[in-house]
C-alpha cells in the first residue's frame, strides 16, 4: 500500500474499560473518496480525534504523506496538509467569509506573526482565498459576516478554508450534517470534483450521499473496522447488514 | 449611528481640547486630570490586546502597570539620592530621563508579560482569571515587604523625571507629552490588529478549533498577545509614577487591575479606541460623582452593569454600532 496519502496502523484507544477504537488499519490513497460509516457511538470521532491529532493513540501510528505524525499536534498535521472540516461548523464567526480563507491561506503559507502588515491587503493571500471561493461558490458573499451565513453556506466556505491550506488530504467529518436535499447535492458535486485535487477520508451519516460518491467503504462498529470494499461490496457484506444498515437503506 | 472614525476623532479631539480650555482658564486641576484619563487610557489599550482582542480575561494587569511605575521609581530613587543602582563588576547609575525610564518599564513588563502569560496560559476560563490575579497580588505582596524601595509607605520622587529639555513640572508639557504617548500606541495596536498577527490572534480568540486547523497554535498567539499586552500597560505604569511623582504597593493592588479592566469594558471590548472613551468617561464619571457623593462608586457600578447588560460594544459600541469587519 505504497500509494496511501493518509493511514492509520493498528491504532488503539482506550478510556477506562471501554476501548474506542480497536487495533484500527484504514488508508486513503489518492484520487479517492474513502468513507468511514458507522452507527451512532461506533467511534468515528474518536478516530478522528486522533487522526487529525486532539487525541494521541494508545498504540498504533498515523502516517500522514510518508512521515508518522502520530506524535504531532493538530496544527503541525494541518502544516503538513491534512485539510479538515468540522462536524460542527468551526469558523470565526465575526470574521467576513474572505478572512476566513485568508486566514488559511496565511497559515498555509506563513507569516503569521508579522506585526506590521496589511493582510487583507496581501495580493498573494487574496488570491489563494479567491480561488478557493470561487471554486466552492462562495464568490457573491465573500464580504459578509460569516455568522449571516446559512448553514449551508458555513458547510461550503468550511471546505473553502481547507482549500486554501492546498491539501494533501481532507478529513470531512460529516460535511452533509444539517444540509437540506438541495444543500446536499450541491455539497457532493463539490466534493466529486475535489478528490482529483486531493483525497478525502469522509465520515458521513448520509447513506445516499455516501454511496453516491465513495470508492471505498469502511464500517466501524464497535471501535472496530468490521468491513472495507467498494459500495457494492458494503451493499453485499451480511455483517454490514446485520449491524448497522438494515434492510431499507440497501434497497 | 457615526462612523466609528469620525468617533475616534472625536475621542481625541476632545481629549486634546479639554486640557488646553483648561489652561487658558488656568484650571490646572482639570489638566492633571485630562493626563490621568490620558495614561489609564493607555493602561487600557495594553490589557484591551489581550482582553478584546486576544480574548484573555487578565485580572493580574496592575502586575505590569506596577512593574512600569517601580521602574521609574527605582531609577529615580537612584538618580536622587546619587546612589548606584547596581554595583556589581560594573556600575549601572539610576536615570532621570524619560526615554530611558519608558524603555526599562516596557521591557521589565514585557518580561514579566512573557513570564507570567507562559504559566497562566496553560490554563483558560475562570482559571486564568484566577492565576493572573494571583500573579498580581504576589507582586503587591512583595513590594510591601520590600524595604529597600519604601515597602508599604512607598516612594517618593522630589522632581518629575526629563524629556529632552522641556520642563516637565509644568501640567501641559506633560499632558502633551503623555498625549504623544497615547498616539503612538494607539497607532501600534491599530496596525497590529489589521496584520497577520491581528487577523489570527481573532481568529484563535472566536474559535481555537479553527486557528489549530490552518496550521497555528494558539498558545503561541496568546502569549505573543499577552506580552505585548503587558509591555504597553507597564509604560502606562511608568508615566503613571511620573505623574504622581509617587510609587506604592497600590498600584499593583487587585483594584487596579479591575479599573484597568473597567475602562475597556465601558469604552468596548475589542474595539482599538474603546479605552480611550472608558477611561474619559472613568474620570468624568469619578470627577463629577466623586465630587457629589464619598460612594460613587455604587454609580459606577449602576453604569457598568447597564453596559454589560444592555451596550455590549461599550460606549463605543453604543454610538458607532457594530464593528465594520472588513477594510
């Protein structure tokens, strides 16, 4: 598996008795759309948690583009290009939509501790943060105050942010959650078209959203991976059926 | 609703205006006080970095607006008596200059800054609010027992210190100067906020989350935030100390940091003149009720308490509205 951007070997996590997350194996290679499903208290946010580094494993690594980043902060892994998004819409709500994606083009590139600049006046910065905009639709409102957004609006300008850190992979956490039918097709155009641009390891509850765009699946149940294959696949596993779909979503 | 430059303006304009008036009335009370609004304002401006804008509730910022005005006491002590202040392989002499005194404050506070905001910031909420205070009242504690510089009686300084040949005894050649001061720092702080550093020291202040995201550490933004914080309120102590002529223990009392505190909550948290209008409205306030009742403070609080409750911009926020988040 020399071709994964992001894996987990053998992660475990443990509070107490009860273990999170169980001697956990995924990958994301590139150009793909990995989806990690899972019922409610499976632990898909623990392992989140401790891909995206706010929880630190008991054992196993994560490798993130070739280097283990088991032991480096959150912000190091976003250094290195891991691009998230969060289940609850995490922005700086007073901040106007551009400087937020100003903001992840400053971190991206640096710099953070000028004094003495302009920074909306950064052409450079301004152009990575129009660019992301642009791409995700955003470009009409990019002035207002991101707490005047919609909720969906705040879903999009999320994946803006994460655009502008140029990804080496995202990890969305339920970028679906809250989104009406409408809200929900346009967010899996969007992110039909970005896994060329980089893979993305999706946690969603959206079973249609999922099978529409996932390459592959993997079921945590448990704390545990009880399957990983193509949609069909998933569709096909009776365990999967057994402990988490049931039978009308397969229908 | 007046655009908030207009009010700025205003602010300074006033500020400006009310002291000259005074001198041609030749009411020299009035322009001791104008310098008192002038230096609580730049007190406020340092803790309004990391209260407003960084989002760090200090209750411990009287620990540099003391560690400012001990600066200027301790050189000056030395300068008057002709006594060595350090006498050691080498010998460092006290100072009368202001210049020199400015530097020693700001530096001595932004270390004590850097200090105490490398601890205290390992914690949040309620007990960071509880850790600073306790820093500050540390220092309270240490200069009443410190015998060398006057312990709980404090220190008196015969002549105010010397700014490049102007007579400073004189009440506007030092409100001018302290106006200066409150130029250049409101200058400061305007710039910092518009830079890298302003945008994403907001950004860790309204989510940490998302600061951790784009790649930064908060803490790192903070204690950056709480130095700088730190370095400005102890040059307030230090022209504080020169005005009065006079240093003591009360100014790193817990009360000082809470007024310090009040001139940023009734001018506008987070907003760059917002100090500037609390502390007028402070003096105004302590003037005028002060002079009708021993308790004004009950008002005081009255007026506090409609701001929190109904004015969360402060009298800032009151006439200019909402912050205009673009530029």
């Amino acid at each position: 598996m020399t071709d994964a951007v992001l894996a987990t070997k053998g992660i475990t996590k443990s509070f107490g008795a009860l273990t999170a997350s169980k001697d956990i194996s995924l990958d994301l290679r590139a150009g793909e759309i990995h989806a990690l499903i899972g019922p409610n208290g499976a632990g898909k946010s623990t392992l989140i948690k401790q891909i995206t580094g706010s929880l630190r494993p008991n054992s196993g690594n994560v490798i993130f583009g070739g280097t283990n980043v088991t032991t480096l902060s959150a912000a190091a892994r976003a250094r290195l290009g891991m691009g998230r998004t969060f289940q609850i819409s995490a922005l700086a709500m007073d901040y106007t939509v551009l400087q937020n994606v100003v903001l992840g083009a400053l971190g991206q590139r640096g710099g953070v501790f000028r004094l003495f600049n302009r920074v909306m006046k950064d052409q450079e910065l301004l152009t990575i943060a129009d660019q992301a905009l642009e791409q995700v639709g955003l470009s009409d409102v990019r002035n207002t105050r991101t707490s005047e957004l919609s909720h969906g609006r705040r879903r999009q300008l999320e994946v803006a942010v994460a655009l502008t850190l140029k990804p080496r992979a995202f990890l969305m956490d339920e970028p679906m959650a809250g989104l009406g039918t409408e809200g929900t097709a346009q967010m899996v155009a969007l992110l039909d078209r970005l896994r060329v641009q980089a893979p993305i390891l999706l946690i969603e509850h959206d079973m249609d959203a999922v099978f529409a765009l996932a390459d592959r699946i993997s079921v945590l149940v448990y704390g545990q991976i009880i399957a990983t294959g193509t949609a069909a696949e998933i569709r096909a596993n009776p365990q999967v059926r057994e402990a988490y779909l049931g039978e009308e979503a397969l229908t | 609703m007046i655009r908030e430059t207009t009010l700025n303006a205003a602010l300074l304009v006033l500020l400006l205006a009310v002291p000259l008036a005074a001198l041609i009335l030749d009411e020299l009370f009035i322009i001791t006080l104008a310098t008192r609004a002038v230096i609580f304002a730049i007190a406020g401006i340092g803790l309004n970095l990391a209260l407003g804008f960084g989002g760090l509730v200090s209750l411990g910022h009287a620990a540099f607006f003391g560690i400012g005005g001990y600066a200027m006491g301790i050189l000056a002590y030395h300068a008057q008596t002709y006594t060595p202040l350090i006498e050691w392989h080498f010998v460092i002499d006290g100072t009368k200059s202001m210049p020199v005194i400015w530097l020693t404050a700001t530096i001595a506070s932004a270390i004590a800054a850097l200090g105490i905001g490398a601890l205290s910031l390992r914690t949040s909420g309620v007990y960071f609010i509880m850790i600073t205070l306790a820093f500050g009242q540390m220092f309270y504690f240490f200069t009443i027992s410190w015998p060398a510089y006057g312990g709980e009686d404090g220190l008196s300084i015969y002549v105010r210190n010397g700014f490049a040949g102007f007579n400073t005894m004189d009440p506007i050649t030092f409100f001018a100067i302290c106006y200066a001061m409150l130029l250049a720092v409101l200058w400061l702080v305007a710039r910092l906020v518009r830079s890298s550093f302003g945008l994403a020291l907001g950004a860790a202040r309204q989510n940490e989350d998302r600061i951790q995201a784009v790649g930064q550490r908060p803490f790192t933004l903070y204690l950056a935030a709480f130095t700088i914080s730190g370095a400005i309120t102890g040059l307030a102590g230090a022209l504080f100390a020169d005005l009065n002529r006079f240093v003591s223990p009360t100014m790193f009392s817990w009360q000082t940091s809470g007024e310090i505190m009040v001139f940023v909550i009734l001018g506008g948290v987070g907003r760059v003149y917002g100090p500037v209008a609390g502390a007028a409205m402070f003096i105004l306030l302590e003037h005028v009720l002060g002079g009708l009742s021993e308790f004004w403070h009950i008002y005081l609080g009255a007026i506090l308490l409609g701001i929190v409750l109904f004015a969360r911009g402060g009298l800032i926020g009151l006439l200019a509205g909402r912050e205009v988040a673009d530029d």
